[in-house]
C-alpha cells in the first residue's frame, strides 16, 4: 500500500519538475489567479501568481494594477510594481491583503496586468497576461470561505456547485451565505428527520438482502444521498453516537441491523430535543440494555449470591452523563481544599443504580414475559417489577428513591418510577452541561475549547432563554454560533479546530464531488479497515478515540488534546490516502461491485472539462476541499505536477483530475477543520 500510494506521486512530481526545467534566452512569463476571492472580514490573502520557463537567474517581473478596488485602502500589497522571480525558482507571488472600511462597496475588484520587459516576453493570450481578483465587503452574510468552514462544523462539508451558475461556490454553501449562520441553523430544525431505518425497509420491501451492512447503506444515504437534506442532524447524530456508545463487534448486535438503525436513529430523533428524553431513551433501548448488559438484569437474590450488573450503571454516570469528576460550569475541576479534583460518584453510588437498572427484559407488545418474550429490538424495553429491586436507593447529591410498591397485575410502574427519578437525578446534576457541552464542541468545532467557550454553552444547557433546562437545539446553536466558533481570527491559532475524523473526511469528499450510484444504493461497507472507525463499530464503549487523548510530543507538551489522532497510526496514515487514489477512478466502494449500477462514484464533468486549464481547476478544488486554505506552495506543486500529465499518460485528461482532488485530499491543509 505503501507503493501504491508514493509510486505516482514520486513519478508524477519528477515529471513535474522535468517539465518546467527547459531555459531560453528571453523566458516566457505569464500569470495565474492561485487564489482570486477576498472578503474584508476574511484573513486569508488573494493571491497571484508569475510564472516564468527556466529557473536559472533571478528575474524582475513589472506589473500594474488597476480595477475598482483601491490600492492602500481596500487591499494591502508589497510595495511598488515589480517582484522578482529568484535564481532556482519557477514562480513568485504577489499578495492582497483586504482592508476592511466603512463604505458600502459590496463588490470591487483588483485587476493585475503583467507589463513588457525586455528581460522576458510576454504570451500570446490576453488571459496569461490580465487577471482579476474580487474583493467584497464585510457585511451580516458569510462570504463562501466563512460558509464552507461553517459546513465542516455543522455538516459534511460542502457540496459541489451546480453547472447551472458561474461561479465556483458550492450549492449548499450558497444557501449559508444567502441565509446566514443563525437563520441557516434554524431552517435546518424545520426540516424532516431523515431517518435511517426506513432506508433499511425499503431494500427489504424491494427483494434485498438485509445482513448486517445493511446499516452502513442508510448511513450513507443519509449523509451523501440525494435524500440529505438535513445534515446538521445527521452531523449531531453522528457526534452523539461517539457519545452514547453500542456496537456491532457484540456478537448479537451484530446480526440486528434493523434494532441498531432504530437505536441510530433514537439519536437522529433526538439531536434536536431534550438531553433528558435521549438520556432516558438510551438507556431504555434493547440495543443498549444488549451491548450493556441490563437488558434481563435483575435484582440481588442473596441465596443463590447474584447481584445486578453494573455495567450500564457505571457507563451512564461515566460516559452518558456526568463523567468522573466534579465540574465547575466551565468544565475545569473542581477541587477540594487539599486541591484535588473530586470524584462524582462512588463505587456505592454505582452499585445503588445498577439496583434502578433492574427488571428491563424486551418491550413491545409481545413482551409479555421476563425471561423469554419474543426479541422485539426496535421497541423499549419493558419493566417487570418481580425482578426489580424496590428496596430505597441513594443515588448522587443527597437523591433518595423511595421504598416502591410492586404493582398488580404487573406493569412495572413501581420500577419504571425509579428510572425516572435516577435520569432525574442525572439531568439535574451540575456536571451534564459542562461534560455533553465540551464533547459536542470537540466534535463539531475544536479540540481544545476555551473554558469561556465551554460555559456559555454549559449556561446554554442550563437555561435555554425560555427557562428549559436541557434544550439541545440551544445547545447547538451555543456550540456553533459562539464567537470562539465563528471568530476568523481562530484561523491563525495553532490549537484551535482539530482533525477530521476519517470517516468524516470521506464523507466529505464524496460530498465535494455529489457521489452517486445509478441505483440509489450506497453498498459502502467494510471501510473500517483503513479509516480505523465505522458508525456502530466501534471496539469498546470508550468510542474510537478518547475526548481525552493527548498524542505525545508538542500536544501533549502544551497539555492539550487531540482526540482524533488516537486512530492516526502507521496504518491509517497510509491506507487512507490509498483509498482516496482509487475513489475518484473505480468509486467509493471498498472492493468495487459486479453491479456497474451499485459503484457510488463522483460526479466530476465540470472537472473534466477544466483539464486543460489546471489554475481554474486548482481554484475550485481548493474552494471545495479546502475552503480556499490551499498553501500556495501546495498549491505550486500539485499545479505543476498536474500540468506535466500529457498525451504519453493513459487517459491523461482525466488522469489531470484525479490527480489533483487525490494530492490535495492528502494534504494537511484538507484533513486538519480549522
């Protein structure tokens, strides 16, 4: 694999250099856009490029500059009109710094225009020697790089742009900068719940056989169908299922595909709700009463010296809820007066609600037994009060539940009161919004968020304006529009944002470029093997990675996190960029499939027919894959890498595409959300 991925790069970068590597005694210079779109608000530079044959000698370059943007007051530049191209190089860059002002000016431009020398020639082509940059104002509306680095935290990133218009701006990136940030959250909570297990029923309904990939399938459609139409939910979702963990590699959920998309999509439902309805749902599901092992776990029978099972009792406090230590709202520690943290919880504490987990056997309405009812794994489970401890219980903060009274004819009720009252008691902790807040934050926007950061939406959680406690459309609002969030400013920041996780950068590609199959149908399974997760899969309740983890050297160092990297390894470092060689040729599938009408593969004609115009091909995978952070050098050598495809590669016009997308979907610059 390791050949596979350096053998065309390696061979492609010596063409490249070769390519550029021939002298005349007058070089022919010309220029290129690298980066043509400024915003005021926006800190990232338009940039220009000159390029010249040969690289033997420095080489001044004279220029002049025009349009409507004013020089000094709407754009910053070096001074004068001349760079110079320096002895061993092929290029120089000029660049625009925006200016931001007072006036209204909601569209400028900035002309450069290359100018005779007798120390080169100029081309023949007007377009080698004339070039524009836009410039815009900073105003209420994002800008389309404040909007694709806007669709990375609240979405999948950003999807192609329609043939229909001119520009280059991704469609769902359009429909941010018209709406806004907070509006554009606000249309995502109207829209339908794209549900997962429907998926799965639809293939069964059709004749298709339903094994445990089957989940994999609706995931997919979910996230890069035709059907993906709220993808803040299904991005949620998917954050919170790396919370409240199950997984396939338990043998028996392995072979409920069904049960697990109905647990998938109690997060799907209640991404946008109350924390306290989705705690109480989780622990109520049979997915997780299985992977936890309270489903049919009853109380202390002292003659046979049985007692209740205290896994889900201690995941709940640990992972769900409220974790293990004290916390102050703003998620740092609370100490004692020896200025050590403090244990939330006990192992008493453990062993009193492992007693409330008691009595849960399978719901629905065939669940008329404990002990052996029919396995119905897409309802709750249901409470039998004969196998429940009523005894009192004291759960955390000085919470007590009261003796219960069995009831008759046995509907569980005396049982289903004690859950009520330890979710209550979970809910009401002053933990919740500190621990839920910091991970949701870690999942969709940074690693390494401030304390501020974590209590405004710690306050969020606590308070959602209207007096509810507990409010998760609040709680993203807080999460994604907070000024740490959205502050361009963070881009300069060496410890904000974080790295995508493999899954997600997948999913992003195959976003950038509207992947399809001709039958509807995403067979995109098995992909574990090199992303190093899968939604569903993951090989402990402890999720793929720890919100904790610090990968040793200059993180940890500097006593930060970075919890993605825990699956970055020689292994996946390889094998992802492995697989990004082959998607754009024979599609996302992980082996292919026999049905053409299966292979889920990139819709790429626009691409194509920019092969033989490499800057504006550059240009807009930069924007997509990117958000337009592509380093110019980057940027230089996967163009001129790119450019040295011709006539004597294979297929070369189309080989100049994938060629691009694959460099840059490799690049730090693609794989780091910043």
């Amino acid at each position: 694999r390791l050949a596979l991925t350096l053998w065309p790069l390696a061979g492609l970068l010596m063409a490249g250099t070769g390519a550029k590597a021939q002298t005349t005694a007058v070089p022919e210079v010309d220029l290129i856009v690298v980066d043509g779109l400024m915003n005021e608000a926006w800190p990232d530079d338009g940039v220009v490029a000159f390029r010249r044959q040969g690289l033997v000698g420095d080489l001044t370059v004279t220029f002049a500059l025009s349009g409507s943007a004013v020089r000094g007051s709407d754009y910053g530049v070096v001074a004068g009109n001349q760079v110079t191209i320096p002895d061993g190089r092929r290029e120089a860059w000029l660049r625009f710094t925006p200016l931001s002002d007072a006036l209204k000016e909601p569209r400028e431009t900035v002309v450069v225009s290359l100018q005779a020398n007798a120390a080169y020639a100029l081309p023949t082509s007007a377009a080698r020697r004339t070039v524009t940059l836009t410039l815009t104002d900073a105003g209420s509306k994002p800008d389309a790089k404040e909007a694709i680095r806007f669709l990375w935290q609240a979405g999948f990133g950003p999807s192609a742009d329609s043939t229909a218009d001119s520009d280059i701006v991704p469609e769902n990136a359009e429909s941010v900068m018209a709406l806004g940030f907070g509006p554009w959250i606000e249309s995502q909570f109207r829209k339908p719940v794209g549900l997962h297990q429907p998926v799965l029923e639809a293939m069964a309904r059709a004749g298709q056989p339903v094994y445990w990939d089957a989940k994999m399938r609706a995931w997919w459609a979910r996230a890069i169908g035709p059907s993906a139409a709220d993808p803040l939910r299904q991005r949620v979702a998917f954050a919170l299922s790396e919370i409240f963990v199950i997984s396939d590699r338990l043998d028996v959920l392995a072979n409920q595909p069904r049960g697990m998309l109905n647990y998938y999509d109690v997060l799907v439902r209640g991404a946008f709700g109350n924390a306290r309805d989705l705690l109480r749902h989780v622990a109520l599901h049979p997915c997780m009463g299985a992977y936890l092992s309270h489903l049919k776990n009853r109380k202390a029978d002292p003659e046979l010296g049985t007692f209740p099972d205290e896994n889900f009792a201690r995941e709940i406090m640990q992972l769900f809820s409220i974790g293990l230590w004290e916390l102050n709202a703003d998620g740092t520690p609370r100490l004692n007066e020896q200025g050590k943290a403090i244990p939330t919880y006990d192992n008493a504490t453990i062993t009193n609600l492992a007693r409330v987990f008691t009595g849960l056997s399978f719901g629905g309405p065939r669940g008329t037994s404990f002990w052996w009812p029919p396995e119905d794994w897409n309802k709750p489970m249901r409470m039998w009060d004969e196998y429940h401890d009523l005894e009192p219980k004291t759960l955390l903060n000085g919470v007590t539940l009261p003796a219960r009274v069995a009831s008759v004819p046995d509907k569980g009720t005396a049982g289903m009161a004690d859950i009520e009252g330890a979710i209550d008691c979970l809910f009401q902790h002053p933990n919740i919004g500190p621990f839920l807040g910091r991970q949701l934050i870690q999942r969709l926007v940074t690693s390494n968020p401030s304390p501020a950061y974590i209590g405004r939406v710690s306050a969020a959680f606590a308070d959602n304006g209207r007096g509810v406690r507990g409010d998760l459309k609040a709680v993203i609002r807080a999460v994604l529009l907070d000024p740490e969030a959205r502050s361009v400013a963070q881009l300069a920041s060496p410890t904000f944002g974080k790295l995508k996780e493999p899954y997600l950068r997948t999913a992003g590609l195959a976003r950038a470029f509207n992947a399809r199959s001709k039958s509807g149908l995403y067979p995109l399974s098995y992909l574990e093997e090199f992303h190093a997760q899968q939604p569903l899969s993951s090989p402990s309740v402890f999720n793929f990675f720890r919100p904790g983890h610090s990968p040793a050297g200059p993180i940890s160092d500097a006593h930060l996190v970075a919890p993605e990297f825990q699956i970055l390894n020689a292994v996946t470092a390889v094998a992802v960029p492995n697989y990004y060689y082959q998607v754009m040729r024979d599609g996302f599938n992980r082996w292919g499939d026999a049905n053409p009408a299966r292979v889920v593969r990139a819709s790429l004609t626009t691409e194509f027919a920019l092969y033989n115009d490499i800057p504006a091909l550059m240009r807009r995978l930069d924007l997509v894959l990117t958000g337009g952070l592509l380093d110019p050098v980057h940027h230089q050598i996967i163009r001129e890498t790119v450019e040295a495809i011709d006539e004597t590669f294979w297929e070369w016009k189309k080989e100049r595409i994938y060629t691009a997308i694959y460099l840059i979907s490799t690049l730090p610059d693609h794989a780091i959300q910043r």
